[in-house]
C-alpha cells in the first residue's frame, strides 16, 4: 500500500473518536493498531468503558489528551462536534446491542462511521442505518476484516477477471475451539454480554463468525445467498447459547453452497475456510495460512499467488505492504479496511473521487445482509431446517 492519499487530500490524518474497545479487550486493540498502521487517522478522544473513570484512565493511557477522555458517548458527540479540530470519525467497538444506537447519534452529528460486526441484532435497526447512511451521505464501514487479506481480495479479482468462469459451488467453514470444553457449558468469559441474546443477538455462533463465513462467500463471489435450510444450536449437553451451525444455500445464480460453523471443536483455533469453483477453476483460502491463495484451473497446473508475487492483481496488490515472500496477516488485513475507509471518508469530505480499489470495505448494506441471513438461518432451523427466504434488498425491501 503506497502513499498516504488521505494526507494528500487533508494535508493531514483523519481524526478518529473511540467508543468501546478499552481493557480486555481483543478486539479494541485491533481497532486502534488497525487505525494507526498506515498514518491515515490520528486517534483525538475516546470513550471506552461504560464505567466513567475506567474509561477516563484507559483512554489516557492510550495517549488521549486528558481533556479529551470522555464520561460517555453523548457528552463525547456533543463535545467534538462542536471543536474546531474535532473528531471526524467514529469507530464503535461496543457490545452488539449498542452498535445502533451509537451509529446513528454519530451520523446524525456528521461523523462518518467504522462498526464492528455485526453491524445490530435486528433487521428493524439495520434499515434504520441504511436508511440514515443514504439520508446523510456519510461513509460506513463495517470491519469484517477477512476480507482485507491481499489473498482474499486476488481471489476476488480472479472471479471478476472471469478465471473461474460462471461458479457453481461454494463452501466455506468457521470453526473454532474456544467452547469446547463440555463440562463448563456457559463458558466464563470478561465479556459476559455475549452469552445474553438481548444484548449479543439472537444466536452466538452466527454473529460471532457466521456472518463473517457469509460475508467472505458473498466478497469473494459477488453471490447473494436467496435462500438456506439450516440447523443451528448447541453441541454441548446443557449450553444455552448456539455453539454450531450448519447449512445448505442458494445463490442467486443457481449456484449451490455448504456453510458450518462451530466454535465448539476441540483443539481447533481459527480455522476459516473457503472454497469456489466455477465452470473454468476453483480458488481455495486458509485464513491460518493467509498468504496463500490456490487456484486449480479446470486445464492446466495449479498455481499458488502470493502478496506481492507473480500474477498478482491490482486490489491484491493495493492491500500488500511488504515485498514478496515475507508474510503478513490478521493486524494487515484489518488495517486495510481502515485505511480503504479512511480514503473514502478523506475524498467525500474534499469533493475528490475515491479511488475504486478503495471502496471494497464492507458498508451498511452488507451490514444488513448479514443480519438479514443470520434472521434466515435462525428461522429455517427453527422449522427443522426448511428452506427459508434470505431478503437481498438491503434499502428497505427486507
């Protein structure tokens, strides 16, 4: 990734607001590493604990001017708002069932937004950010940050170059072994927010990783997935919160898909898998090997691409930092994300044109779609795993 374009637009970083994302917790520090590894934004305020004075020492010893560590998100929004050197983005890392309710107060006072995934629980809140996003013009990004992997966007390009030719099957695979242990069937965790279906959703599995197995098929592919027979649940005698799932899918195009998700595999870490083939060629990715993308064309010998190595395309090229044969990974992948973000934001609020290798963040839509599709699965499994519906109309028509 070469260049620091927001600095050539602003003539300086962007200046980001956290909300959420503060001791213990994982994904916080990927946020904020994700926001500084290329330059692009400047981390100015931040509220990150719902306890007021945790969250006033954690965010100063983050670096946050003292002035500038806030009780909560309103007094935050309101404060920065009103700043000549405010904050200009909001990047909410908060428990699933606030996502709403910070995205819109941060729209509705001309913050653009990063959200961590999943965007809300319910399709009735993710229409309410779609339809604010158009309302206000404003960038949102959702950080399913698996597909800000050079190997992932290379297999991308090579479904759009027609490589693969018209797909026909998909596959793909989350699997993890963090609730395994079987006799501690609700696992102790710092977050217990997420073992709750009012606050972490409706099922623990599907938006914990399954909408990120959803998301991967459908960036890779350009597939919408119309319709799935599921089964979902728990693998655990006595467990309360999903810990598997399983599916059939239907494509828009006729294709065929299988889905599994569990995170309930003893000894496995994170193991996110997925497979296309098409009519001409297949493309295989390991997210545990992520510098490696197979492709096995229907005549002729496989070949493996590599960030940076021969063959690759121009949105894999755009995503690598380093010369060939030198690895790169999960920090990378989720700093791409911010930084596409970051040149969307910078050239909406310059009136410039934003480079379109930059827009492949996923955004409110593919927000939607996800929770759309986690609705689906859950209902189909509910019916004994009956071929459901998926809406793919993320404006209004879900």
């Amino acid at each position: 990734m070469d260049g620091n374009p927001v600095v050539e637009m602003l003539g300086r970083p962007l200046r980001l607001a956290l909300v959420g994302g503060g001791p213990g917790s994982f994904i916080g520090a990927m946020h904020r590493a994700a926001a500084r590894i290329d330059g692009r934004y400047t981390i100015v305020a931040g509220v990150v604990s719902s306890d007021a004075n945790r969250s006033r020492k954690a965010a100063i010893n983050m670096g946050i001017d003292p002035e500038r560590a806030y009780s909560g998100t309103s007094e935050m929004l309101e404060a920065e708002a009103g700043r000549e050197d405010g904050a200009e983005v909001v990047a909410i890392m908060t428990p699933n069932d606030s996502h709403h309710e910070y995205a819109l107060a941060a729209l509705d006072r001309g913050f653009d937004v990063i959200c961590d995934k999943p965007m809300t629980n319910t399709m009735e809140e993710a229409r309410d950010i779609v339809q604010r996003v158009a309302a206000t013009g404003l960038v949102f990004c959702l950080t399913h940050n698996y597909t800000g992997y050079p190997m992932v966007r290379q297999a991308r390009a090579l479904v759009e170059d027609g490589r693969l030719g018209e797909i026909r099957l998909l596959q793909v695979e989350y699997v993890q072994g963090g609730k395994a242990d079987e006799n501690d069937p609700e696992p102790a965790s710092d977050v217990p927010w997420r073992y709750d279906p009012v606050r972490g959703g409706p099922s623990l599995v599907m938006g914990d990783i399954g909408t990120h197995a959803h998301n991967l098929i459908r960036f890779i592919t350009g597939l919408e997935v119309v319709q799935v027979a599921a089964e979902i649940g728990h693998i655990a005698p006595g467990r309360l919160i999903d810990d598997y799932g399983a599916a059939m899918l239907r494509f828009d195009n006729g294709a065929r898909g299988t889905f599994w998700v569990t995170q309930a595999a003893a000894g496995v870490e994170n193991c996110l898998r997925v497979r296309v083939s098409g009519t001409r060629g297949s493309v295989e990715w390991h997210q545990e090997n992520p510098t490696r993308l197979i492709f096995t064309p229907l005549e002729g010998p496989s070949q493996t691409f590599t960030p940076n190595g021969p063959g690759t395309l121009p949105p894999a090229r755009r995503a690598s930092r380093i010369v060939a044969g030198h690895p790169e990974g999960f920090h990378e992948a989720f700093a791409n994300i911010y930084s596409d973000a970051a040149e969307a934001i910078a050239a909406r609020r310059t009136g410039n044109t934003t480079d379109p290798l930059a827009l492949q963040f996923p955004n409110e839509q593919d927000g939607a779609l996800g929770v759309a599709f986690v609705e689906a699965a859950v209902a189909s499994s509910r019916a004994d795993g009956a071929w459901t519906d998926v809406p793919t109309d993320a404006t209004g028509g879900i």
